[in-house]
C-alpha cells in the first residue's frame, strides 16, 4: 500500500461520516419549509392597526395592501363607504383579483368568485372572504 492512502476501515469510516452528514444537511433543509409553515406565526402584531390614505381607494375600484404580513385588499363601493377583506381566497389559499368590470373578485386558481364584500358567489370556495373594521379618521382610514 503506498504511504499516502488510508486503510480501506479508515476510508470506510470517513465516507460514512461524511454520507451522515450530507444525509442530515439534506433532511434538516427539507424540513425547515414545514416546521416554518406548521409553526404558529408570531402574534405579537395581532391587534397592529393599518393606515392608508383614503385616496389611495378608487370608488369602485380595489387597492391591495399588506396587512399583518398578509394580502388583504381595501375598496370603496360607494362613495365614503369602505370594505377591508383578506386576499386570500378560503379554497386553497391562492391570491384573488379584483375584476372591476364586474365588481367582484376571482380567483385565479380554481374560478371562485367573491362579492365585494368577500360573501362567495361561485366555484370551490367553501367560506367567504375574512372582512376587517375600516374606520375613516380624517383622510386616512384605519383597517384592523
Ligand atoms: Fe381559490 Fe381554489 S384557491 S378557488
């Protein structure tokens, strides 16, 4: 055997080393994904309120905002009256448009439609949208 090489038990024990832990770098990256998604969130922004300017909503129109780190989207049917509703769509979570021309959000990923005031007027959808209060302060409005 030349002087450089390991025995054959030496080399066999470093690729076992080196097999385990690869093994668990590979195992520890697959599941930070799920033991993040099972997770409770953080709630300590539970009750945080969210400002926008009430000129940011269009009448008739719909303005997406982030709110508590999630998609919610703010409109304004009629003039001065104001509607907050979470964007995410109660079949499987995918992200809802607002189609103006209808009044009425759709969901890009299996046709559910929401009224604009998030209550379900067709697809898979088994529950209307979360509403949010809105209250106007001045030419703000305050959502949560
Ligand atoms: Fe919205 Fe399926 S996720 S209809």
């Amino acid at each position: 055997m030349p002087q450089n090489e390991l025995p054959s038990s030496q080399r066999r024990t470093f690729l076992t080393v080196l097999l385990a832990g690869l093994g668990t770098a590979l195992a520890a990256m697959a599941a930070w994904p799920l033991l993040r998604y099972l997770s409770p969130r953080d709630r300590g922004d539970a009750d945080a309120k969210v400002t926008l300017a009430r000129d940011k909503v269009p009448v008739g129109g719909a303005k997406f905002i982030d709110f508590r780190g999630r998609p919610a989207v703010v409109l304004q049917p009629k003039p001065g009256e104001f509607v907050a509703l979470t964007a995410v769509c109660t079949h499987l979570g995918c992200i809802v448009k607002w189609v103006n021309a209808k009044q009425e959000f759709l969901c890009p990923c299996h046709g559910g439609r929401f009224s604009s005031s998030g209550q379900v007027l067709g697809g898979p959808p088994p529950k209307p949208l979360e509403s949010f209060n809105v209250k106007l302060d001045g030419d703000k409005l305050v959502i949560g």
